[in-house]
C-alpha cells in the first residue's frame, strides 16, 4: 500500500506522546504489503471513485394540471425530496495490511478536497477495521485523482492507500425518495355557503382557519405564487386542479 500524509498540527505538546505516536505509524508502515491481486472486476453497478455527490431536488405534488383531493385538514400542496448519492460497494470479503475489508454497502459521509469518504460501518452490519495495535480509522476514502484506489483514513489523519487497482470495490450511485414532506400551503377546513376556509401552515405552526376564499369572486384561489382551480368543495373535502404559478394579486381573498 502507498502512503500519503497529510499535513496536521502539533498532535500533542509532550514527548513521550510524540514518541508513541511515531511508533504506531513505525508499525502501520511495517504492515504495507507489495501487492494485493484481486480476482474480481469492479462491478458493472457503477464507476469506482466516480465523481456523484449528493445531490437533493423537491419536487411539488400536484403537478401542473393534475387534478387531485384534499380532506377537511389537509394541505393542498406537499413535496417530496429525491436524492441521489455515492455509496461504496465492496463485492467479497478483502483485507490489505492491517486493514479488513468485509464484502458490503458502506454509507456516504461526503466529499473533501482530498476524495469521497464513506462510513466504516456496512449496510450488513460489518466493519471496515485495523489491527489492535494501529491508530483506529476514521473513514474510507476513494482519492478524486485516484478513482480505482481504495484508502483508509486514521484519526491521527493518516491516508494509507492499497495498490491502483489492487482491490474490487465500485462506487454506486444510488437514489432515495422521501414523500409528502411539509411545504408552505393552504389546509382546507370546509365550507360555509360560497366561502371556504383555510389554514395556513409555514410548517413551523398551523394557523386558526380565518382564511377566507369567496367563490362568488371566481373559482381561482391563489396562495404565494401557487393557483388552484376549484372543481368541487364541501365538508368532506376539496377537489382542484393545479394551474401553476402566477404573482397576481387574487380578488377573490378578503
């Protein structure tokens, strides 16, 4: 495995401190291994150390021109989240040195300037480790220059790296969808004659139901930038469509 130091301030002011921490990386350097041969590809499921970041987007349900229901206490407008991001994929068990590699899913923890880092512990449940006597890890890392070399970081920020190429592993890129998630938006508390009420929630607090929407004045409402045309409203619930965003001022509010 090649080595690479990144630079780090006194660690401790005393001595004999100092002298115990050149012992360890004395110990990690004498565990480097000449090679260690693999004898799988990468996986096919992405590119190892390729550039994905986590990545989220919202995205407003009803969608433009989709009709759709809200209940007496419900918003008329929610948002799911679609993420993507980077997890590390080791296909079989491995090891490099000191280092153990169990076969799993390891979690992002983000991107440095010096790569992509990924948590020690697995989907499965197993970690990635070192011996008793090394300085405990803080992550894995895929280099931003070195996409098909698999590192370890210590805490002492030591990055000790495996051979180009000497180890399986492949960096996947997977998404994730959290649903109805709060948004600003109108709540429908019911009808009264041609006006309805709504609530307004910031999704801090929901107000008292003191807003009022006269259907006399038209059957378009509009809250912020969003419009909704009314289909059919009582005390069961609100039918309308999205009709999308607009700045007008809207009459029919009093």
């Amino acid at each position: 495995m090649q080595q690479r130091f990144l630079l780090f301030r006194s660690l401790l002011p005393v001595r004999p401190a100092i002298s115990r921490i050149r012992t360890r990386l004395r110990l990690i350097l004498a565990l480097v291994p000449t090679a260690i041969v693999s004898t799988l590809p990468l996986l096919p499921l992405g590119t190892a150390g390729a550039a994905v970041q986590d990545n989220c987007v919202s995205e407003y349900r009803p969608k433009l021109n989709e009709t759709a229901f809200a209940a007496v206490g419900a918003p008329l407008k929610v948002a799911d989240e679609r993420c993507t991001f980077p997890e590390l994929i080791i296909p079989f068990d491995q090891k490099a040195a000191a280092v153990s590699l169990p076969a799993g899913t390891y979690q992002s923890l983000g991107q440095t300037e010096e790569g992509y880092l990924f948590a020690l512990h697995s989907a499965q449940g197993k970690d990635i480790s070192s011996c008793a006597l090394c300085d405990p890890l803080r992550a894995a890392v895929v280099p931003q220059d070195a996409p098909d070399t698999l590192c370890v970081k210590t805490l002492l920020n030591l990055t000790s790296c495996a051979l180009k190429g000497s180890l399986s592993f492949a960096v996947h890129e997977r998404q994730s969808l959290k649903e109805n998630l709060c948004t600003p938006s109108l709540i429908y508390y019911g009808r009264s004659g041609d006006l309805l009420k709504f609530a307004v929630s910031d999704c801090k607090a929901v107000s008292a139901p003191a807003l009022i929407y006269d259907l006399k004045l038209g059957s378009t409402i509009r809250f912020l930038n969003d419009s909704y045309l009314i289909l059919q409203a009582d005390n069961q619930g609100l039918s309308y469509r999205y009709t999308g965003s607009s700045t007008q001022s809207n009459p029919a509010v009093r």
